[in-house]
C-alpha cells in the first residue's frame, strides 16, 4: 500500500469511526468504547507504518496526495508529511487510543455522542498538521471549534457553560484575524506574482512590503497565540481546563496547544519573515515572560488542574524561545518539548482524572500521604512529575536542554554584534526550570508525602486498565529522553528549512541578519 493511501487512511478513519457508531444501536455504550478503541488502535498502527517509511534524508513533502479542489481560487486538497508534522501526527494518533481508554469510566451520559465528538477533533487536529494549503489548513483549525465546545459544554464541570464561552470568543477571534490575512495574503501573492494559490509552497514566495508583513505576522501571530496559549492571550486556558472532563483536559494539553506552536512554525514566521527578525526580541521576550509567570502562577495554585495548566503556559514558552532563536538545536529543541509536553501533562492530566473519579475533589489540601495509600499511582504520577521538571533520561530533559542550547547559542551570535538582551532572556529562561522544579517538587511532596489525607477513602489503587495506559505512556517519555536521535533526524531538514526562510530576506531593504548554523558547528 503506498505511503499516501496509508496517509489518507490515517485521516479519515476517524470520520469512518464517527459514522459507524452514529449508526450502532442505543444503549451500548461498551460496544462504542471498545469500537472506539479499536479504531484509534488501528490508526495508531498505521501511522507507526508511516514514521517507519519516512525518509530523514528526503526534503519537502513525503505521502503527498494533491487534487485540484476550486481551481479558480487556486485551492487545492494537498496533504503529506515532512518534518514539521511528522511527530506531531505520531503524537496525535499515539494519544488517541489513550484518552479514549482513559474516558471508559468517566463518561457515562450521552457515550455516543462523547466518542462521535473524539472521532471528530482528532480528524480536525490531524487534518490541521498534515495540511498544506491554507484553505484546508483554515478548515481544520476552524473544524476543531465544534467538537472541543461540545466536549467541555456537555461533559464539563459546574462552570462549563462560563468555560466555553470564553473559549469560544478568544479562538472565534483569532481565527477572525487569520481569516482576514489569509486573503490578504493570497491577494496580494496574485498581485505580485500572477499565481492565484493557497499551497504553503507558494505563499512563501510572496515578496511582501514589511509594512505589509507586520499587519499579516500580527494577525497570525495573535490567532496562534491563542491557541499556544501565549501570555497575554492565555486566560481561557485555566478555565477550559478546569472545567473540561478528563479526556478534554488531555486533547487540549496533549494536542491542541501544539497547533497554535505549529502554526507560528508552519506558517506565522516562515511566511513573514523580515517582519519576524524585527519582532524577535519582542517575541523572544513574550516567550520568557510565558515561562516565568506560567511558573508562578502554578506555584500558587490550589486546584490541581490548575496547577498542571498554568504549567503548560511555562513549558509552552520554552517551545516559543527555541522557535525565535533561529538556532537548529533550538528549533529541534522546540518540537521535542511539543511532542513531550503532550505526553507529560496529557499523562499528569489522565492521573488527575484518576484520582478525582476516586475522591471527587481537585483540592490540593484535601490530600496528603498518597504515597502510602495508592503507591501504584504514586510511582506514575512522580514519575511524570520528574519529567515535567526536565529529569535527564525523560523526553522533558531533551526538550528543554535543546532549546536552552539554542537560546543561549543564539544570544552569544548576537552578542557579537553588541547586544547582550537575547543572552539575558536566555538566563531568565533558566531561572524559569528552577521555577518549574520548584512548584511541580513541592505540589509532589504535599500530594504523596506527609500526614495521610484521602478524602472519601479508603480508595483502590490503579487498575489494570489504568496501569496499561500510564505504562505505555511511561515508556514513550523514557524512549524520547533516552533514544532522541531517532525522532530528530526526521526534524532536522524541515529544521534548517525553517531557519533559511526565516532568515532571507524577502524585500529589497532587508538583510539576512541571521544564517542557518550548520549542525556539527552548533553541537
């Protein structure tokens, strides 16, 4: 079977998924959660097919399937990996049959619909990844909208009518924003050049006035924000986690943060570059600012969803610095802490969940001693902890070392020239890991250590089913931190891709400020 029908497959299993239990008969609900499962189990397999095929050596697109959609708009259907996407899709299909698994217990009213509206996000979060053209990229990230508004408004907590809502208005405008530069930008490539196109391929040819580029890159640039989410732009995120179920809490952690970072990769900073090298200290230190304040916040935080999603805006700021940084060790750095955040927080999500199903609160002072009651869970969860403070041998530590070796690579470039500001945000950064080990050490030792507190125990430990889920998840942390070369050679290439159309100038007056570093100089 050829890589692009394997690739198909991989997309639209979920919409085949989605039809069938619409159509399985009412009141079996164990029937759809093992159909369910079974799908997300095929799909995961086939998309390991995928990785397996691809090649690190190749550039460009690899199970590429194009057709012309609307030819008078230039739109076409054109899907295929490189490595951009690659570990993102592999961390989208791996995730898929975990929070499906991790949902049999929690979800109990309208199963159907639940499952239905699973099928359908992981169909807009793998379409958005493998897209390349702008037309389907859109439809993608506006497809997500629905079954995500759906997931936190039914199957939320007390406050999720609140929760979407404000979900709702901050991606509605955002997209707004995106929507109006993406025919902009297509207007203006067809003015400049003749070529009437969506293909990424040829927007990035666009020879665009920097005037021009800033409103774009800022257009862009606040819709993806959101999405990572950003500091200013990350309100909604405590609350949609809050109050979204387990399975929604691990989608949006695991997933969906990572599009708004995808996008700024994809297309925010590789179509408005000479935009984006005047932006990068502005970038650069909104990216730090993420990592500190998301620390804090975290620090001081009683409910322990919110503790876990005020830490997603810290480690997602480490993924923005690799990305301005311009550095290879920094970009790669930058996709791996994508690909291990999804893991980590979408697995200290899960365990959340757990315990919550077992004792019904999220207050933190409402336990103590864990360690001695649950010593099963207790393993996992100071396990997933160590990783998400960056313990070396986990795919934290990859992660996150990478894009400090590139940030700090980047500010001694820069010092050159003068300027010591990139090596002083690179310091910050690293103050904000101490941070991190900080309040994640210190929420660990309060929740498994000390006096016994287990509200509404005695509660069993872990159950096979439970068990089998964070021992797979384990295992990945541990493989990325202990064998990455395998994931980032199939990085490297879109990496330097990125780091050239970035740093070319694309109007007369700019200046190719900043040059791909080679690897072997970097290391």
């Amino acid at each position: 079977m050829a890589d692009s029908t394997i690739l198909t497959l991989v997309l639209y299993l979920p919409v085949a998924g989605m039809l069938a239990i619409a159509a399985l008969p009412a009141g079996r609900d164990g029937l759809v959660r093992t159909f369910t499962l079974s799908v997300m189990v095929v799909q995961f397999a086939l998309s390991i097919i995928l990785y397996a095929h691809f090649d690190p050596a190749v550039p460009g697109l690899q199970a590429a399937t194009s057709v012309a959609w609307i030819p008078a708009w230039g739109v076409s259907y054109l899907i295929g990996l490189d490595g951009y996407n690659i570990l993102l899709v592999m961390l989208t299909t791996f995730l898929g049959p975990l929070v499906t698994a991790g949902a049999f217990s929690a979800i109990t009213k309208e199963v159907k619909l639940f499952y239905a509206m699973v099928f359908l996000i992981q169909f807009a979060m793998l379409g958005t990844f493998v897209a390349q053209d702008l037309f389907l990229f859109y439809l993608f990230w506006e497809a997500m909208l629905i079954p995500m508004f759906l997931i936190i408004g039914i199957w939320g907590g007390e406050r999720r009518i609140y929760a979407t809502l404000k979900f709702f208005l901050y991606t509605a405008f955002g997209s707004i924003l995106m929507l109006a530069a993406v025919i902009y930008l297509v207007y203006s490539l067809w003015t400049t050049t003749g070529i009437t196109s969506f293909a990424f391929a040829d927007l990035y040819k666009a020879r665009l006035p920097l005037e021009a580029q800033q409103w774009l890159l800022a257009a862009f640039a606040i819709s993806f924000a959101i999405k990572v989410p950003m500091v200013p732009f990350h309100t909604w995120l405590p609350d949609a986690h809050v109050e979204a179920p387990t399975a929604g809490s691990v989608i949006l952690a695991g997933v969906l943060l990572k599009m708004g970072t995808y996008g700024f990769m994809k297309l925010g900073f590789p179509l408005f570059p000479d935009a984006t090298r005047l932006a990068t200290p502005l970038l650069s230190t909104l990216a730090v600012v993420s990592i500190v304040y998301g620390a804090c916040l975290a620090l001081v935080q009683k409910d322990i969803k919110k503790i876990i999603a005020y830490s997603s805006i810290s480690h997602l700021g480490y993924v923005m610095l690799g990305l301005v940084s311009l550095d290879l060790l920094g970009i790669q750095g930058a996709v791996m802490q994508m690909v291990s955040h999804g893991l980590v927080a979408g697995g200290l999500f899960l365990m959340v969940g757990m315990i919550y199903e077992r004792c019904h609160t999220r207050e933190l002072a409402a336990y103590g001693g864990l360690a001695k009651v649950l010593p099963v869970y207790s393993v996992f969860f100071l396990i997933l902890t160590l990783a998400s403070v960056g313990l070396p041998t986990t795919s934290g530590f990859t992660g996150e070392f990478l894009v400090l070796m590139g940030a700090f690579a980047a500010g001694w470039r820069e010092s050159a020239g003068g300027s010591s500001y990139a090596l002083w945000v690179a310091g910050i950064a690293v103050a904000g890991v101490v941070l991190g080990a900080l309040y994640m050490l210190w929420f660990a030792q309060r929740f498994l250590f000390g006096a016994e507190r287990v509200p509404h125990g005695p509660v069993a430990d872990l159950n096979l089913r439970e068990r089998s889920i964070l021992v797979i998840l384990v295992a990945a942390v541990f493989w990325l931190g202990l064998f990455p070369d395998s994931a980032m050679k199939r990085t490297e290439l879109a990496a330097r891709a990125y780091q050239e159309l970035v740093a070319t100038p694309r109007t007369p007056m700019a200046t190719k400020v900043t040059g791909p570093v080679p690897a072997e100089a970097a290391r």
